[in-house]
C-alpha cells in the first residue's frame, strides 16, 4: 500500500473529524468520550496556525491519518 503524507486541506475537515472519532469510540488516545464536531477541526486548525498539519492518504482509502504541531501550552 503506498501512502501519501500532504498538508491538510479544508476539504479535510470531514475525514480529520472521522479519524478523531474513531479513536474516541475505540481507544483511549482521545481526551473526550464524546464525538466532536467539524467545529473540532477548525479549533485544531486556530491552535496549530503556522505550525505543520498534515494528513495521510492511503491508496483508494482517502485520509486514514493526521498529525499536527502547535505551541506547548502548560495546561494542555
């Protein structure tokens, strides 16, 4: 399977809030025990400004992944 690693795009926001889900309804890797909204998206999007976000896309699956940088805050 090839995968491709790109930054993220705003026609991402459904796929990056699905991937974030899964991982609430299926491990404890996500803070909330709730799903989040698309709104989620654009708060990760304010936090991270000018810092890397990307996606991963595997072959024919779209966006299976995401990985973001941001500034260290003390109470996160």
């Amino acid at each position: 399977m090839d995968y491709i690693i790109r930054d993220v795009e705003e026609e991402d926001k459904e796929a990056v809030t699905a991937v974030f889900n899964y991982f609430v309804d299926n491990s404890f890797a996500a803070y909330p025990s709730t799903h989040v909204d698309e709104s989620f998206y654009n708060r990760l999007r304010a936090i991270g400004a000018g810092f890397p976000f990307l996606v991963v896309e595997a072959d024919g699956r779209g966006v299976i992944g995401f990985a973001q940088l941001r500034p260290h805050h003390p109470a996160d």
